[in-house]
C-alpha cells in the first residue's frame, strides 16, 4: 500500500507510491559523452572572454590566474541600484524591484562539473558563498539570501559553463517564512530544533544516510518529495550560513562533491538544483532554525496532481534510495 509521509520540519506531505515504485538504477539518465570543449571562444565565462562579462565582486586566484570568482548577473532579475520602497494602492501591493543578483563562476574549465572537480577547488566555491552571502546581508535592502545551482536543461540553467547563482532579494517568501514559523512552533512545544531532531534521528536508524563527516550529514529524506531528493545539514547548530566556519567549509566542499560525484556516477550525470536554505538577513542567529542544502536531482517531472494538490508523488523509496548511492564507488 503507499505511503504517505509528512517533512517534519516543513509540514509537507509526499506520496511515497509503492505501486509505481521504481529500482534506483532505473532512474540513470542514460546521457551521451560529454562532448563539450575545455574552452568555448563564445562561452562569457571561460578565461579571455571576460570582456563579455561584468566586473568581479569576489575572486580567488593563483599562480596561474582566477580559480574561482563572482561577477553581477548580465541579465539581473532585480536591479542593484535604488531604494526599496513599498506602495500599497487598494488591493494593489507593490515594491521596487532592487536586490543583488550575481553568478559565481566556479572554475575556468568549461566542460567539468562539481561533482568532477577536487575538493580544494569545491572549496574555492564555498569559500565565495560564505564572502558574498555575508556582503548582501549586511545591505539593509537585503531581506532574504539564496544561494543556488542549476545543472542541465531540465534544472533550469542556460550556460552549460559551471555556475551558480546568489540572490539577496527585499521580501521574504510566504513558504519561506511558514518554515520559519513551524521551526519555532517545534522549538516551542519541545524545546529543541527540529533539523537537530530530524538529524540524531537520521543518524540513529541510519537507513537513509548517504554520507556523514566530521561537521556534516547527507542524507535522502523519509519524506523525499522526489527520487534522491537529498539534504545536507551542519551538526552545529547555526541558523545562518553566513556563520560557517573555515573547517565546516572545507568539510562542506568534501561531502557536496561527494554527493554529487554519487549521484553523477550512480545516475549517469542527472540534471539537479541545488539550493542553500538559509535565515531570514533580520532573524540572524536563531534556537529554532538551521541551515541547509537540499539537493534535488531533475529526474522526475512535476505534473497535473502536484500542482493542484501542492503534495508531490515519489515513485522510489528513500530508504532504497541511500543504500544505492552508499554502494557508488567514485
């Protein structure tokens, strides 16, 4: 019979469907070669195209030039300069559209991926988040920071050259600030943080664990909205990303690009978002709340019943799921 199971943090509830239910290597995206050159004389990211691009706000380099760096979004979705200014007309409500919209260029390679790269070069990367996470929170426009990732087609992303993306953006989202209040409204009535909960319990039954380091742990959800979707979360307890510690971003950089080197090697290279989770710039520090990565590879598609109903339907078991993605050797 299928289950369904509720993100205790979140409140959300998944269709675990047992009768539709598929092995995890069905689930292999079966991709050609990658084909793709070292350096693309069109690609606005690869080294001597920079003319092409905008300045750079954060840059890590050595001996022999850039290893990674963050440059403003040619195509913003919000504009950096001007006040945020709210208008309220009847029913109308409406602010300016001023935030700070920039893309991290992750290496100079064109044809690579995270899950490819070594671990020092992943940290170069995490290294860039924490800088420009820290500089957009501290603008007072700046309500809400998103890091996040899109590979392949079916994520989203339109330059194949590996990239990520970082949002500070004036209004903080209704679902963000509904995880918000469920985080206190656990905290309130047990006196603990419910991602702490969720993860002493992940570790203890150990079914759905993929990875675990000194300062992290991945895992794939009991309540996995889709196939592998996967969470990574600090064992301190920090609210904010913005707190990250030098050993937890190298230890970050390690179990994101073995995660990643999992999943490309387990399913073949799958299109994926990757998002960071994080406080609200005006909460901070916070008992209740607790940052994280959620990882969600683009196997699947969202149809009719998700959209109507806001529940999603995963046709593979969690458990079955993580014990696939422990067996990959990389």
């Amino acid at each position: 019979m299928p289950e369904i199971r509720q993100n205790l943090a979140t409140k959300e509830w998944v269709i675990i469907a047992t009768e539709r239910a598929r092995r995890p290597e069905d689930f292999k995206t079966r991709r050609t070669e990658n084909k793709l050159p070292a350096r693309s004389d069109t690609c606005p990211f690869c080294p001597g195209n920079e003319v092409n691009a905008p300045g750079e706000t954060c840059v890590i380099s050595d001996e022999n030039g850039w290893k990674a760096k963050s440059v403003p979004n040619k195509y913003p979705a919000l504009q950096a300069d001007g006040d945020r200014t709210r208008t309220i007309k009847g029913i109308k409500r409406y602010m300016t559209g001023v935030g700070i919209h920039e893309v991290i260029i992750e290496t100079p390679v064109h044809n690579t991926t995270t899950a490819l790269m070594k671990d020092r070069d992943v940290e170069d990367i995490i290294r860039i988040y924490r800088e420009r996470y820290i500089a957009l929170s501290e603008d007072e426009r700046i309500e809400l920071v998103t890091i996040f990732k899109n590979h392949g087609e079916s994520a989203g992303t339109s330059l194949e050259h590996p990239h990520s993306q970082i949002v500070g953006t004036p209004v903080v989202p209704q679902h963000i600030r509904l995880r918000i209040e469920e985080a206190m409204r656990y905290f309130d009535d047990n006196g603990e943080c419910v991602f702490c909960r969720m993860m002493k319990e992940e570790l203890r039954e150990k079914e759905r664990i993929i990875l675990e380091t000194d300062c992290f742990v991945s895992f794939i959800l009991y309540a996995a909205a889709s196939p592998f979707h996967t969470w990574i979360l600090p064992k301190r307890h920090t609210a904010s990303f913005g707190k990250i510690s030098d050993r937890e971003v190298a230890d970050l950089a390690k179990i994101l690009r073995t995660t990643l080197a999992k999943m490309y090697y387990g399913l073949e290279n799958p299109d994926f978002n990757y998002v960071i989770r994080s406080s609200p710039c005006d909460i901070g520090e916070s008992d209740s709340f607790h940052w994280y990565l959620s990882i969600m590879p683009r196997i699947t598609k969202t149809a009719g019943f998700e959209l109507g109903s806001g529940m999603y339907i995963n046709t593979s078991f969690p458990e079955e799921s993580a014990k696939f993605l422990r067996g990959v050797k990389i």
